[in-house]
C-alpha cells in the first residue's frame, strides 16, 4: 500500500484546530450590509470592509446591469490582448482625477497590484525596505521581486534610517510601506517616509488599501491625507474596500503606469475585470465626487463606537481610523470571545498568529457608513455583555 502522499496535509489542519487557529468560513446568504443573513438568521456585520456601504448601492449595481447589456459579462482576453475595453480606459482616468496622480493602471486585485507593481520596480542586486507590519500581499510582491529584503520596525523612522544606514551603498532601492495598516487601524507616517526616500534617493510605494475612501478630503487617501501629490511615486489601490467592488490599481508617475503597462505580470497574463465591476467602480467614483457624506457617516459611526468601546474598558490599541481592533491578547480567549458574540448576534471575526504576532489576536471590528446608529448601540451593548461575561472589562456595578 503506497503511503498517503497527502497525510501531511491532514496534520498540518489537526493541529490547527487543537491550536483554535483553523479558520472557519461562514457563508452569507445576503448582500453586503450593516446586517447580514448567516445560517438563516439576521447578524450584526462588524466585519466587512465595506467601508462606504457601496457594495449592495442601488447606483452601482444599476450601472452593474447597464454595463452586461451594453458589454457582456466577460472580458474575453488579458488587457494586452483583446481585454481592454474603453469602459477600463475610463476607469483608469477616473480613478486618476480622484487620486491626483498623473496616470493609473486597474489589476484584478490590490493583491494583484503589488504582486505586478513591485517585481517591475525591483530586481536581483535592489533592495527593499519594508515596514515590519505590511501586508501579506506586499511581502508576497517583494519575495517575487528577488531584490533583498530589508524589514523595519513598524513605523519607527529612526529604525528605517539605521537600516538604510546598514545597506549603503546600494544602487536601486524601494521603500514600501502600508498606508493604513488593516489590523490597527494606525496610519504610516507617509510624511516622514517621503522625506527619507527623497534623501537617500528611494523609490516611494504606499498601499493605500484601506485609506481611499477613508482618509483624505472625501476619501481621496493617504497622499492626499498629507498632502504629498507628485512625491509619492507609487500608490497602491484596492477597489474591493471602500469602493465595494472588486479589483486594483497602481497609481502614480506616468512613466511608472507605461512601464507596468509593459512588465505588470498580472496584467499581461491574467485576464482584465469584467465590464460589470468596472462599471460599478466607475459609479462609486461618480458618488466619491458628488458628496464626502458616506465618508463623514463613516468617520461619525467609527469616533461613536470607539468612544462607547473605551468608555466601557476595552483596548482599541492605536486606530485612528474606523478599524477598531479589540484587543484581547490570546488567541483561544478572542476564538472564544468571538463565538460569544456570534451567538448573540454580532458577527466579528476573531484575528489570530499568523494574520497578527503571537499574544496579539483581537476582534478586529470594521465600522460602516451602512451602520445606523441603532446597530452600534446593539453593538456595544452585546461587546460589554460578552467582556464582562469572559472577565476582559469589569462589571461596574459589582465594585461598587
Ligand atoms: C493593505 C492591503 N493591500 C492589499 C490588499 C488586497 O486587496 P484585494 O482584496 O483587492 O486583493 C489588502 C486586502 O486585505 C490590504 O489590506
């Protein structure tokens, strides 16, 4: 009998569940939204990142509808090919007037966008240097570069300049850095990082994932948030978050954008977005424009359950932003915590290692402009319910 070729496998995913890290999935049978419909039953969403409520917006799925009957439903080839449609031309200008960049290039993902973006900037022999904390995606795209890996601690520019300090001479070298880290909610010090690039020559790259949209006047992000347009070379957007669609882009200097158009990977040998999404994106861009009311309602929503949050105990870390991390430490405790709040209602994932270090895993709770604030008041009643019960906040009424 040959030996199970696959056994490993098994065991790898044992001792992920005895751990409590074994991910599960829930399956929504709803659309996007403040409530959401899981195993038959109407949940608070505490987690989505749908930050503005676009994602189930009656103007974007209109133009969703508009754009299968005029385009079809697929894009029939990668974007070099025969994938590119005016609908994506126009989706990039848009996106390109929103941002304040001189030129914008769409991907099928923000994932996507740094696996293409970084790997045509760096090579062999270059180096990058990394905020410890970035995202998956962005270290994924720096390991495909082959250039060397230099990580620094997280937002600590003194740190930063010791490391670049450490690696000179060099000849090609990219700083890279979230722009809004998704699991605090803190901002990069975008300012500070775009003065150390200009001194030592760095290429500047942000991934403004969970910042457009968000931060900046009327969501138009964290360049934009400091004011820095034209000394970022390279923005990284997501248009699956805020947007509440699907996809990514890159943007920034022309000159980079017609280089990706040439050496992007995903966008010479993945198929481009359908019609349908571009369309949608195209809608929310037309809302962003119009009016900041979703991003105000957004910005309201997060400083009310923050402050109910802190009020009542909690530890949100240092968000300062509408994600909202409750720290809880211990990754069986917030397995546990989040259960508890599933069975009362609330839907808020727990985050464990390798998503965030070890001894540090949270409930991570993402706030929307779709939340009335009737469903942040239930929120919070259920988190104190929930922190008393586990013995994370104290009962007030007891010590007295
Ligand atoms: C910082 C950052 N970059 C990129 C991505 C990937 O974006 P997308 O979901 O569009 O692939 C995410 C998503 O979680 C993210 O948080």
């Amino acid at each position: 009998m040959p030996a199970n070729k696959l056994k490993w496998i098994d065991r790898e995913l044992e001792s992920l569940q005895k751990q409590g890290l074994l991910t599960t999935i829930r399956s929504l049978s709803s659309a996007q939204g403040a409530r959401l419909v899981i195993n038959g039953r109407s949940m608070l969403n505490f987690c989505s990142n749908n930050y503005l409520g676009l994602a189930n917006h009656p103007r974007l799925k209109a133009a969703a509808q508009q754009a299968i009957e005029t385009w079809g439903v697929g894009p029939g080839a990668v974007r070099t090919i025969a994938g590119t449609m005016d609908l994506h031309l126009e989706m990039e200008r848009r996106l390109a007037q929103f941002k304040g960049a001189e030129a914008t290039i769409s991907f099928q993902s923000g994932f996507a966008a740094n696996l293409a973006a970084i790997p045509a900037l760096v090579g062999k022999g270059d180096i990058i240097f990394s905020d410890a904390l970035n995202h998956a995606s962005i270290i994924d795209g720096c390991r495909l570069s082959r250039a060397g890996i230099k990580a620094y601690k997280h937002n600590d520019i003194d740190n930063l300049r010791r490391v670049i300090e450490a690696s000179i001479p060099f000849e090609k070298a990219l700083l890279v850095s979230d722009g809004v880290f998704s699991m605090d909610g803190d901002l990069a010090p975008l300012d500070k990082l775009a003065a150390v690039a200009e001194e030592y020559n760095l290429i500047l790259m942000v991934d403004d994932a969970h910042g457009e949209g968000v931060v900046g006047r009327g969501g138009r992000g964290i360049v934009d948030h400091f004011g820095l347009h034209g000394r970022v070379d390279v923005e990284i957007g997501t248009l699956s978050k805020a947007f509440g669609v699907v996809g990514g882009y890159v943007a920034g200097k022309k000159t980079i954008v017609d280089w990706l158009r040439q050496r992007g990977r995903p966008f010479l040998f993945s198929s481009a977005v359908t019609p349908a999404d571009v369309a949608a994106c195209i809608a929310a861009i037309d809302l962003l424009e119009e009016s900041t009311e979703l991003v105000d309602r957004l910005w309201a929503n997060g400083n009310y359950f923050k402050q109910g949050m802190r009020a009542a105990g909690f530890d949100i870390g240092r968000s300062e932003t509408p994600i909202t991390p409750v720290m809880l430490g211990d990754a069986a405790l917030t397995q546990k915590f989040s259960q508890r709040l599933f069975e009362e209602g609330v839907f808020g994932t727990a985050i464990a290692f390798p998503t965030v270090p070890q001894g540090m895993a949270r409930i991570r709770v993402m706030l929307s402009a779709a939340h009335l604030r009737a469903d942040l008041d239930e929120g919070l009643a259920v988190f104190k319910k929930v922190g008393k019960e586990l013995g994370v906040i104290q009962d007030k009424r007891r010590k007295i």
